[in-house]
C-alpha cells in the first residue's frame, strides 16, 4: 500500500534518560514490550511478533501466550497509525485458524476492527477487512456482522482504489449475505445496485467473479429479486451474461441465474423477463460449464408452466443435440433438463422426438454415471405416454438396453428403470421382447428390494408384464406370486401397486387363481389350457400343464383340463386314413411309444374324419414327411418301429396340449341351443340341463352312492395314460366337474357366472338374477339376487344365497 513514515525522533533532553538498544532473543520479552507506552517500542514490538506469527508452528506458542487481548489492546482509537497497522495484520494472519477465531471473537475484537474499517490509511483497510473475512467464515461471528452494523462501511471499501480491499469487501458480502437478515441489510443499503454497477464497469473485470457470487445470493431472496428487477438490474444482469467475454464470467453469471430459478416466485419473475431467450443463447456457449449451468436452469425454470411452453418451440432441439456432447457433466445437465420439461408435457415429448432424442437416451441408459441412467429412463418414460413414440422407442431394441440399468445397484436407477419398462411394456410385441431379454428375472429380483419406490415400480411393472397369460405364468414360476403374497402381508412393505400386480397375475392364471382361492368370479373368463389340479397345500407351487401331462399315471386326483384350441399332431400319426383302435389306443401306442390317439371312453368310433379327439400323455409333435397312401406295409412297420427313449426325448421337447373334440362339440350345440334364447333366466336352465345331461344327467340325493363317478374317472385316466383328462372326456361328473363345465361354457356364451369349490368334492355356480316378480309399488325392479344353479338333484333349479336349499347344495 505504501511504506509509512513514522515521525522523527526528536533528541531526547539531557535530564532523561538516555536511549537504550536492546536485542531480544525470546518472545515473552517482546510480548512484555506490547504494555510499553512508547510508540515506537510498541511498533517494533507488533513488527516483530507478526513476522514470527507467519510461522505455522509459532501461531500455537503466540496463543498459549494469551497474547491476542494484548494485540487487541493495540487498536484503540488514540493508538498510532502504525500501531493499528501492525496489530491489525498480525490479527489477520492469526484469524485463519479456528481457534484463533474464537479467542478474538470471544475478547472482543470484531468490534474494533470494523472501526478500523473507516480508517484512512489504506493497509489498516486491508488488515482489518482480510481479518473479518476470516472470522466471518464462523456463524456467530457472521451474526456478529449484524449486530456491529458493520455491512455499510464494509460496502464503503467496494469504492477503494485499491483492488485488494475492493476483493476482500466482496468476498466478505459474499459470505455474510448467505444469511437474509444480512441480504435485506445489504439490499436497503443500495448493495445490488453497487454491485451491478461493478458488472457494468470493464476495468473491474478481475472482480465480477465475486460480485456475481454476492449477486446470486441476492436473488436466493424474493424480495431482492424483485427489488433488482424493479431497478431494471435483473435485465442489466441477464444482458451482461449473455455478452459476457470470458467463459468463466459467463458460467458464474448463469449460475447467478439458477440461484434464483429454484424459487416459484422469482421463476415468474425471470419469465416477465424472457430469461428463456438468454437460456437459449447460453446453450450454444462455447464453455462446457456454461452450457451446464444453463441447462440445469432450463430444469429450473421448466417448473413454471409458461416456461414449460416456451421451450416446446426453442430450446429443446438445442438441449437434445447436448445429449450427444462428450462432456458427461454437459450429458447430465442436457438429460435433466429434458426429463423436467418433458414431464406432463405431451408437446415437449413430442419435441424431444422429432428432435431425435430417442437414440441417444437410450445410449444413456448404458452411461457409467447413475444420474445419466436415471434421467434417460424419465424421458423415455415420459414419451411412452404416447403410442407412437412407444413404438418408436421399441423399435431401438430398448428392452434390451434397459436390463443394464435394471441390474445397476443405484436404487434410483433401479426404480426409475423399473418405472420406464411399466410404461413401455404395453403391448405382447414389447412384453414377449423384454421376457426374451432375461428381463423377467430380474424385475422379480427386485420384488425383495428394501428400498421403498423400487419396490412399489418393480410391482408396477410385474402388473403390467403380467397382462398376457404366458407371461403371467413365467412370472409365477420366478417366484412373483410367493414374494408379493409376502410383501401384502406386511403393512410396511405392501403398496396399491402389489397388491394390484398380485391379483393380475392371478387374473393371467386363473388356473393357479383357482387353486389357491378356490373362487373365479364372473368377470374371470375361463380360456383355452385352464386346468384344475385342486386345491393348493400352502407352500406348494402349482405345477404347469406339461409337468403333470409327462408325470407317470397314478391314483392322484385328475387334472381336469378346458381346451376347444386345435393341435396339430404330428402328419404321421394324424393322417385321415389312420384308423382308431376300439381300445382306443393305436398300434404305435402297443408298441410301447406312448404315443395314443382316443376317442371319448365310452364312445368309441371306427373313424376319425377330422382330427383326433384327444391325444395322450406326452400329446407330441412329432417331426416328419406326411408318407403317401402309396406306402408299402414294410415301410409303415419300420416307422412305427420308434425307439421309446427318443420318443419320450420328442415328447419332452415337443410337448403340445391336446385338442378335446368333446368340449368343441359342447361348444358348438350351446351356441346353437342356448346362445339364442333372450331370456337369461331361461339360458341358465337350458345350460345346467345341457350340462347335467352330459356329466350323467340328474342324481338324486338317495343315490349318490350309487353314481361311479370315481370309478369311471380312473378308467379314463387309465385308458388315456396320464393324468390329465380333457373335460370332454368325462361322462360322469360329480359336483366339481358339472360346476367347472357350467363356468367353461357359460363363459362362451356370456352368462355371467362364478366357479366356487367347497369341501368335499363340492363346487357349484352362482349367478345374478333380478326377479321381476319382486316389483315395487313403484314399478322400479328390485336389485339382483344371487342363486346358487343345481346341476347335480334339479338341473336348472335356481336356489338363493343362503336358503336352506342352497346350504344343503353346497355343504351337505
């Protein structure tokens, strides 16, 4: 600042005592000098100490020597010029550690120092406001700021000649404006004005990085923000960063910007001064961390719904093109801006695809940067809100990008991972590629997840996977079922979306529905492939149709199976000349292949004309040339010549449910029989007839030990060598078998029907029905009552839930 000149000494008088030179070697001696009333002693003797305080391990001996009040002392007001230098500076090489800080806090010295603020001479301006600087990096010394009202002449220095002071001041506002009761100060003391004008004037370039600093703390503050605003700053402010020269002036304007941008009040604000303009230019920047820094206020500001709008038109082809850049910073601020701006905002997406920004999202999803993968899944996710963006994220083979993130052990990546295959598995194409990727696995994987939203998105996506049967049954064989029947027990870990996915699953399986529940409701349309094993054992998986049809014959329960689709034997063995035996089994079944082609049990037909009733056991498609009737009988012999081993390796892997003729028969005379009849009490006692009359017509309850329906079940087991038996097969049905071929074909005809099973062999059907007879004085029909449909003592009888009749039907 200026070497100072100390007053000549004038020569002392010859009655005093004459000058005496001393050199000390010890610093308790030259703490001892401080208590002198000469000032020239007391000058050498703060000279002194400072030089020995640069010393890091001296600072520690300077505090245990208590000598911080002493230096205190040395700054009251009748001390000289270069007293107040001198212990000023050495306060302010003290003050950067922590312990110091306190010690002058607690002895008062904040105090005195803002007075030496005011001072004139321009080092004391500096020592005192370096020491500030470093005692403000405290809290109570900030508050302190307050109190001593020490923000004006702190502001005064901002008009210094000297830039060392005008950057210390800046960095103290900087500091001591984090607090609003210190921002308000400092705004009704004219501060953003000041700073502005510091913006405004090219020769203070060196300090617009700190007074941009001070700046963004203004804006954190409503009021602020609109006190600039109202003086025209904030225009002034959004002009500067968008002509700033230097990149780095440029990135700290705009993130000035984004302070105030997290604020709804201040995002309005902004928009009345098109900051999405400036934005927009800022994203064409030259500095990486410009563009960041405008882009994460792009994600700011798309909280306003005018801004939202705004950038639909600009800014998002600009934001997609940053998705490309090789900078993973500019990735990350560029893939967060289009998640916000995208979310609820159908235009935006729409935007972001025309812009082709599905490519590289979905490149993102295979980014090393977990924030990267997680904002890529939000705007793909965003987008399948809309079919045909669904489709064209789809078609860039996005089921299989998405298992990496799915796999990745970030839990927000997981979540939002989980989320995006929710809202794009929305069709069979889409679920039959993410099945084929392995995906289905892991979605169940993170089922048992601790992590609350990755649990409940998991489940989402389990529901929506689960809408196709296949699917439904595969998920049930990962486990889905057990693990969200856990998860719904528990009232902590159980959300709408588990137990949503767990009835959709048994919704898509309503064979594993009816095992476990015993109960399939009206709505639950019995398909081709249902099957009854029975009731489910707690803790028992339900084996699939195959498993049980390639199980060797035994005297267990029957599997009963509903199935009107056409398989398609192998042309070997299901040629039209190809005749049935009257045991029912052909001559490649005596020779011991399991292959056999049946008729029903008890109605055995010379001929088959279309295709084979019911195929046995292993029901394979069997690989081969049709052969020509031409044939000679030795070549027909050498076919059926087969080696059992390789038959059972076909049937194992050419396994193919087999067609019930029967069933399509039913079928086909309740649509022509039933079906037309308009009156639906009417259609309900014409099938429970029809269906009585197959499964063995009327029993009476008096001889009900009479009907064989056992016996005759396990020859037909017998006779078709598995335990699976087509409906159409049975010829004497009890309750379960009459109550399941009642639901099966009331379900094609569209009679709204439950399938209960009771203890004891027993099922039945309800239905609903409004009886007319039961009007009102009014004339208005009463609401529906349920019956319970007899199949078995009155075939079509209607009894009312809970009459006796209906207790005696059901339980007794």
């Amino acid at each position: 600042m200026g070497k100072k000149i100390k007053k000549e000494a004038e020569p002392p008088p010859k009655d005093v005592f004459d000058p005496l030179t001393i050199e000390s070697k010890k610093a308790q001696t030259v703490v001892l000098m401080l208590n002198s009333t000469e000032e020239e002693i007391l000058a050498k003797a703060c000279e002194a100490i400072y030089k020995f305080a640069l010393k890091d391990d001296v600072k520690k001996v300077l505090r245990e020597l208590d000598i911080l009040s002493s230096i205190i002392a040395q700054l009251a007001p009748e001390e000289e010029v270069v007293i107040h230098e001198f212990a000023s500076l050495c306060l302010a090489n003290m003050s950067v550690e922590y312990t110091s800080k306190v010690q002058i806090f607690e002895y008062g010295g904040m105090e005195p120092l803002v007075r030496l603020l005011g001072s004139p001479d321009p080092d004391v301006k500096k020592n005192s406001i370096e020491c500030l600087y470093n005692l403000v990096q405290d809290y109570h010394c900030r508050l302190a700021i307050q109190d001593l009202s020490a923000i004006p002449p702190i502001m005064e220095l901002l008009k210094s000649e000297f830039p060392i002071i005008q950057l210390l001041a800046l960095k103290t506002l900087e500091v001591v404006t984090n607090d609003r009761e210190s921002r308000l100060i400092f705004r009704d003391s004219q501060g953003p004005e000041q700073i502005l004008k510091i913006l405004e004037t090219k020769e203070f370039t060196d300090l617009h990085a700190e007074a941009l600093n001070v700046i963004a703390n203004c804006l954190e503050d409503v009021d602020t923000t609109v006190h600039i605003q109202q003086g025209g700053g904030l225009k002034k402010l959004l002009t500067f960063t968008e002509n700033a020269v230097f990149p780095e002036i440029q990135k700290s304007a705009t993130k000035a910007i984004s302070r105030a941008a997290y604020d709804p009040e201040n995002r309005k604000v902004l928009h009345d001064q098109e900051v999405e303009k400036c934005l927009i230019t800022l994203l064409g920047a030259e500095n990486d961390g410009t563009k960041v820094a405008a882009a994460k206020v792009i994600s700011a500001m798309s909280e306003n719904m005018q801004s939202k709008e705004y950038f639909n038109t600009e800014g998002i082809p600009q934001i997609v093109q940053l998705l490309k850049n090789e900078n993973d910073d500019v990735k990350e601020a560029a893939s967060e801006a289009l998640a916000n701006l995208t979310t609820a905002n159908s235009i935006n997406a729409n935007a972001a695809a025309e812009a082709e920004a599905i490519e590289p999202l979905i490149n993102m999803l295979g980014s090393s940067r977990d924030n990267n993968i997680a904002n890529a899944a939000t705007v793909l996710t965003n987008m399948a809100t809309q079919e045909s963006l669904r489709l064209m994220i789809q078609n860039h083979d996005f089921m299989r990008a998405i298992i990496q993130p799915l796999n990745n052990s970030n839990h927000m990546v997981q979540s939002k991972a989980a989320l995006t295959v929710a809202a794009i598995a929305c069709d069979t194409d889409a679920r039959t590629e993410f099945k084929n990727a392995n995906g289905l696995i892991r979605l169940v994987e993170l089922l048992h997840s601790n992590n609350e939203e990755v649990r409940r998105n998991a489940s989402w996506a389990v529901m929506v996977c689960a809408s196709d049967e296949p699917i439904a049954v595969e998920l049930c064989k990962l486990g889905a079922l057990d693990i969200l029947q856990e998860i719904n027990t528990s009232l902590k870990r159980k959300n709408n979306f588990s137990e949503a996915a767990y009835n959709r699953l048994l919704h898509n399986n309503l064979s594993l529905k009816y095992c476990m529940n015993g109960y399939l409701s009206s709505i639950d349309i019995i398909s081709d492939i249902f099957y009854d094993a029975g009731r489910l054992s707690p803790g028992t998986k339900l084996l699939s149709l195959k498993e049980f049809a390639l199980q060797e014959p035994s005297d267990r329960r029957a599997i009963i199976l509903i199935n009107s689709k056409i398989s398609t034997p192998s042309p070997h063995h299901s040629t039209p000349g190809d005749k049935l035996s009257t045991s029912g089994r052909s001559s490649s079944a005596r020779k011991g292949t399991k292959f056999s082609l049946v008729t029903s049990p008890t109605e055995e037909k010379p001929e088959s004309t279309g295709p084979p009733s019911i195929s046995s056991k292993s029901f394979i498609k069997e690989k081969g040339s049709r052969k020509g009737k031409g044939k000679k009988e030795e070549e027909k012999k050498e076919e059926e010549e087969i080696q059992p081993t390789k038959v059972e390796l076909v049937a194992e892997k050419e396994w193919c449910p087999p067609t019930d003729q029967e069933f399509l028969n039913y079928i086909s005379e309740v649509s022509k029989t039933v079906l037309p009849i308009t009156d639906l009490m009417e259609q309900i006692e014409a099938l429970a007839k029809f269906v009585s009359g197959k499964m063995g017509g009327p029993v009476s309850q008096e001889l009900m030990h009479e009907f064989k329906w056992e016996h005759h079940l396990s020859e037909v087991q017998y006779k078709l060598k598995s335990n699976v038996v087509p409906i159409g097969c049975i010829k004497k049905g009890t309750f379960y078998h009459r109550a399941l071929l009642f639901k099966a074909l009331a379900d094609k005809v569209g009679i709204g029907a439950t399938l209960i099973r009771g203890e004891y062999n027993r099922a039945w059907n309800e239905v609903k029905l409004i009886d007319e007879r039961n009007r009102g004085i009014t004339g208005l029909l009463p609401p529906p009552e349920k019956f319970i449909v007899d199949l078995m003592y009155e075939p079509g009888s209607l009894m009312k839930i809970k009459s006796r009749e209906a207790e005696h039907y059901r339980f007794l």
